[in-house]
C-alpha cells in the first residue's frame, strides 16, 4: 500500500465561495474552455455554469423526462466525471447500488447525451477489490480509465486502470490496482480516515485529488464531515494539504468537484453539504507548494 501524506511546505485556500441556484448535491465539474460544467449526485440532470458571473448564471440540460431530485434510493449517484480526448465529458456512477452503475456520454456542443448500462465495469472492479466499490473520480488513460474508489474508515482507497470503451461499457479488463493509505484529520473523539472524493490529471502529467474526512464507514450512509484536502498522487508516494477557509481556519465543507487552472495555481471546487435544502457552492481555491 503507498501513502499520501501532509506536506510541510502547500498550501490551499479559499478565496470566495459562490451559492449556485437550482442545484444541489455537487459531485464532479469538468473544464470546458471559459465554462464549467457541474454534475449533481441525486438526479439526472447537469448544469453548464459561467464562473465569472455574479450571482452564478447556469444553464441545466435534463437528461431524462424526470430530471428533478430524486430519493436517496433511486439516484444515479453521479460522483466521477472527466474531459475525454475527443472531447464529450463522461459521467460515472459510483457504483454502491444497482441504480448507481451508469455511463453518462454528453457532447458539449450539443448537449446530445446516452446514458449506458456499465454493469460490469463496476462488477469487474469490485472483484478486484474484494470489496463494496464507491467510485469518486475518473481520469481518461491512453488505454482506459483510472478510476478512484473512495475509501471510509474501514479503508478502501484505491487507484484502479481499467481497460474498457467508454461507449461498449460491456467489457472491462483490470489493468492495475494499487491501494492509498491518504491519513487523517482529527475529530471531536477519534481521527477519521480520508476518502477519495475527485481527481484530475494536472498540467504536467501529475494526478491530482480530492480527499474528505468524513465519520462513516458506509459507501452509501452519509456521517459528519471534518475538513477536505487537496494533493497530488506521484509514482510511489504523495502528499496534501488541508483545504483552508479565507481566514485560515481548516474547512468543513465536503468538497466533491475539482477543476484545475492550466498553470495548477489555483482553480474551481463544488461542494456537497448533503442537504436538499442548501444549494452547492462554485468556491475558488489558490494551491501553492504541492508535490508528490
């Protein structure tokens, strides 16, 4: 197993933190040219967003006939999503239950999208686990996908390349496993363990994550968040810093979505406050000093 671990010398703080209307449950964001494009967990439906608008301006693109919020037990968990090379962005479930195992393939010129059965993607990945699988973020591979399991704090988190096409999600060949032990934060009681929440290939090849602390050790229960970090993944180790409010203090917003700047200074981060009633938040964050 390698590990990730606090860095000495990074730095990650937020700098503003935008409500975004109509929306809740951020789970992913993905890049595309001066917009971004932010994917909720609990419903089939997506929201293009302009950053620099004030409030947030978001167009949605329902993605069904039932594109509202949906139960707990009937949502399509949407936590993983990515830029792929041709250019369409792929959505993933996260596999914990069966209406969670889907593909989302949605062309940003369009809004045309398919929604496709992934069923053993998601079984090919938990037998390599030997365990239940919770995927929080992808990353597109010459050959495939690198898919992030997050890990609670009965452990879990791992790093799994598949080979498979995303539009023949019918196949899937496990190319590699490898397991992270990312630390912990302290809680009220006990530390909890950090589980995968996003991650993005960065602009010089590196992997970069999100990681929550958050008090379950259920892929499907939500428990009591105490903070996130950021931090970057290398060959055999890697490291992260807490994610800081504007005054310095550590955040306890569950950050979820992750866009990197071209320069990998800084960049965009949504967050999910596991409540219908609270909107999710478009939050700009300054990195400084990460290394693996």
């Amino acid at each position: 197993m390698l590990a990730s671990t606090p860095s000495t010398f990074a730095s990650a703080q937020i700098t503003s933190v935008h409500p975004v209307p109509g929306t809740r449950a951020g789970s992913g964001l993905v890049r595309d040219r001066e917009r971004l494009l932010l994917v909720q967990d609990d419903a089939y439906r997506v929201a293009w967003l302009d950053p620099h608008s004030r409030p947030i301006q978001a167009r949605f693109v329902a993605l069904g006939q039932n594109s509202g919020p949906l139960p707990k037990p009937q949502k399509p968990d949407f936590e993983a999503a990515a830029r792929l090379p041709d250019g369409r962005v792929l959505v993933m479930g996260s596999g914990s239950a069966p209406t969670r195992r889907s593909f989302l393939l949605l062309d940003p010129r369009t809004d045309a999208f398919a929604v496709l059965d992934a069923g053993p993607v998601y079984d090919a990945v938990a037998q390599a686990l030997g365990d239940k699988i919770n995927i929080e973020g992808v990353v597109p591979q010459p050959a495939g996908l690198l898919l992030f399991n997050r890990g609670n704090s009965a452990g879990g988190n791992a790093v799994v390349r598949v080979g498979v096409r995303v539009e023949a999600p019918s196949t899937c060949e496990i190319l590699a496993v490898t397991r992270w032990q990312l630390g912990e934060l302290a809680g009220v009681s006990r530390p909890v363990p950090l589980g995968f929440t996003d991650a993005e290939q960065g602009p010089e090849g590196q992997l970069w994550y999100l990681a929550a602390a958050e008090d379950t050790s259920d892929p499907i229960a939500d428990g009591q968040i105490l903070g996130s970090v950021i931090g970057v993944l290398g060959a055999d180790s890697g490291s992260w810093t807490p994610l800081l409010e504007a005054d310095g203090t550590r955040s306890r917003r569950k950050f979820e979505g992750l866009a990197l700047d071209p320069d990998g200074t800084g960049g965009w981060l949504v967050t999910d406050a596991d409540s219908p009633d609270q909107p999710a938040e478009l939050c700009r964050v300054s990195v400084s000093g990460l290394a693996p």
